[in-house]
DNA sequence: TGATAATTTGACCGGTTGGTAAAACATTAC
DNA sequence: GTAATGTTTTACCAACCGGTCAAATTATCA
C-alpha cells in the first residue's frame, strides 16, 4: 500500500498520528498568516520540518490540509456559544460569554485569523459550515437572548446584532493584532491590554444591555 | 520617452488619469477579495479591461499598485474619525461617528476589506502608516474622550477600547459579509440589516456609555 | 501631412507553485 | 532474517506568476 489516507477505515499508525498533527500545527501558522491562496506547501513543509512531497503524502493536496485543519478547529470555536446557557442568570451569562471569546482571541489567536482570512475571502471553503451548523446554533441562542428580553431581564435588542458585536469585538485583538499593536504603542502591547479590555467591553456590553425602565432611581 | 511615471513632474495625460483611475479600480476589486499574496497582475488586467504588459506600463510593479491605491484610500477612510469634534455634545458626536462608520462599511466594503486583509495579515505593508499618521489622529481624539469622562459627561472608560470596539463592530459588516449573511440567511441580509445594525450600536454605546450617577434622574 | 511621442500588444523569461513518479529507506509482522 | 508494508526523498513536470522587450499601433501636434 501506498496512501495511508486511502487505508479501508483501518487504524492509523503511530508515525501517522504524530506527522498529521505536526502538519496541521504548521498549516496553522501559516494559512492564519496568509490566508489560503498566499500560502504555500513549501512554506508549511518547512514550518513542519519536512519535505513537501512528505507532506503530500499525508494530505493529498493544500486544500485537503486546509479543510482538515478547518474541521478540528470550528468544533472547539464555537464552544462558547455552546456553553451559553439558557437557565443562567442573563448578565452573568453575557459576561462570561465575553470573558471566553477574549480568552480565546487572547490563546489562540491563530484560529481566529484562519477563520477571519477566509471570511473576509467571501468564506469559500467554509460557507456550508456558517449556513449550518453556526447558523443553527446562533439561531437557538437568539431565541435564549430574545426570551430574556422579553422577561426584562436585559434591554430588548435585536440578539443577532447583539452576537456580532460580541464576536467583532473580542475577535478584534486576534484578527487586528497589528494594528492594535501599532495605536496603543509598544509600551501598551503588553498582556495587560487584554485586561483592560475585559473591563470596558464588559462595561459596555452591561451597560450598554441593562434595563433602564421608564421609572429610574 | 517610454515610461510615463518617469516623467520628470510633467502634466499627465488625458489618458494616464483615465488609465490609471480604471487600474486602481480593478486593483481594488481585486485586492480588496485576495489580499495582496492572492491577487495576481492577471486578474487585475482583466477585471481592468486590459493587458498585462499594459497594466506594468501604468504602474512597474504589483506593488506600485497596491500602494498607490493605499495613498488614496487611506485619507478618505480616515475622515469620519477626523470629523469627531471636541466642542460637540459627546453623545451625539459617538452616535453619528457610528452611524459614518456604518455607512462607510455599507458604502465602501471594498475599501474596508483592502485594510483588514492588510492587518490581519500582520500590515506588512502599511504599518508605518497604522504606527504613524493613524496613531497620530488616534490619540488625539483619545484626549477628548479622556475630558469628556472627566466632565462627567460620559462614563469613564479607556478610550482606546472604545475606538476599537467602534471601529470592529461597524467594519465587522463590511469585512465579515459573507458570515453576517450567512447567520442571518437571504431573507434579512437585504440592506435593512444596516438599520438594524445602527440601531442596535448606538443603543448600545449609548446606554454603555452613559453616566450610572450615585444620584440617578 | 508627416514626424514624434505615447500607448498597447504578443512573445518570451526565469523563478515559483501544486503536484507526481519511482526508487530508497525504515518499520513491522511473521 | 526476510518479506511485506509504511515512510521519505530525489528528481521532475506542467502551469502559473511577476516582469521584460521589442515591435506594432495609436494619439498629438507642427
């Protein structure tokens, strides 16, 4: 045999196991650096430590690395909408929501650019998975946001407006790094700023989403 | 002579401009979709209407044109930012810097997106300008924001977030098209989702940002 | 009109890119 | 040990890419 990726649903080798990983790290690095067609096999091959025919002969070609490496990434992506829960207490819910999507911007920014470059590139790989599986789940979380509204529980809002602000803000320090970098200066570029954001988006986002009756005091 | 660009500060044709503006409108075209590795002087020759060799004759390398087209977006995609005024009422100089950088991202998504391919591809070729003439303009605008929360006339809040947070959820619509359409499916991705989108943001930052008092009403 | 300069094109070049073929090499199973 | 299988490498290819060149074509203007 010749193609391990045409093996009959047999089990993978050891050697496998570890060279595929070893590649879909160096996908990683460089698709989130320059999108899918600025990226080259070559590129990814030296990232990974290894030849580019050596590579080929895990993933048949750059596309099958690019949606392999999409389909292990989308599941843990969307897992803090997933934890969004229904019975929890709105504004603690809204906060922590924000806490986890800037911890992830802030760990694993490579992920978010992948996503963002292919995105911005009208999705082309991807459009099947944001019609289904994102949709689905934004649309049963909306529902969530729209029952608390209704119970006076947070200022009525439209929630899908409300999901992409979440989203664009806390994706913002991963996707727009550079340009973050370059307002805030070198002396603000610490790890700290992710700190600071915290504080004013969960400022804003509860502020900006508590219920302001016709009678205040 | 051979080379127009060469010309020694002389007056350009009639044809140069007209040439040169049709380039620069395809580059953006271009670009704007593949970023700056996945475009190709092809198919900027073709959406442009003409040949190769007669693109280079206009401008001599991919990168003259890339740059040119920067120089003459960044300006414009600046001034809503400008318009910011000190001496306004702060809360409807947020609300309309909102509503100016919603419509750009309706109006100008092509231009929005040149820029975000740039930074998310860590702005190799524009950092100097994000670093330099952004910055500038940036921390400028961040003093009045400072005066304005220390006359109680708006929440205190670190003014570089709020700016980031402005600017990522009004391009997140120029740049994430294809994801906004995706989750919100063809029946409300008409041009309405713009008015939804400003009315969310500026209930949004406008309650975020209000003064919470010890003493309300 | 004709001379001159500006514009456009087709043919081409060297380097890169995604991908292949086949043989050399390593590992495992018996 | 050895045969079968799994892995890696060297050499290679055709298509594409950024860019050049010289010749052909068109616009300008005396």
């Amino acid at each position: 045999m010749v193609l391990p990726r045409a093996a009959k649903t047999q089990r993978r080798t050891r050697i496998q196991e570890e060279k595929e990983e070893q590649i879909l790290e160096a996908a990683l690095e460089v698709f989130a650096t320059h999108g899918f067609r600025g990226s080259t096999i070559d590129q990814i091959a030296e990232v990974a430590g290894m030849s580019k025919p050596n590579l080929l002969y895990y993933f048949r070609t750059k596309e099958a690395m690019h949606r392999a490496l999409i389909d292990r990434v989308l599941d843990s992506w969307l897992d803090p909408l997933r934890e969004f829960d229904a019975e929890g207490n709105p504004v603690a819910e809204i906060r922590s929501y924000i806490r986890r999507k800037l911890e992830m911007a802030r760990d694993f920014p490579r992920e978010s650019r992948l996503f963002a470059n292919e995105v911005l590139q009208s999705a082309p790989h991807i459009l099947d998975e944001l019609r289904g599986p994102l949709k689905t789940l934004v649309d049963e979380k909306v529902e969530v946001i729209r029952a608390w509204a209704k119970a006076g529980k947070i200022a009525k809002c439209d929630p899908y407006h409300l999901i992409f602000a979440i989203w664009s803000t806390t994706q913002h320090y991963a996707d727009f790094d550079a340009q973050v970098r370059a307002v805030l200066g070198e002396e603000h570029s610490g790890e700290g700023r992710f700190e600071d954001a915290a504080r004013f988006l969960e400022q804003l986002f509860i502020n900006g989403l508590a219920v302001h009756g016709p009678a205040s005091s």
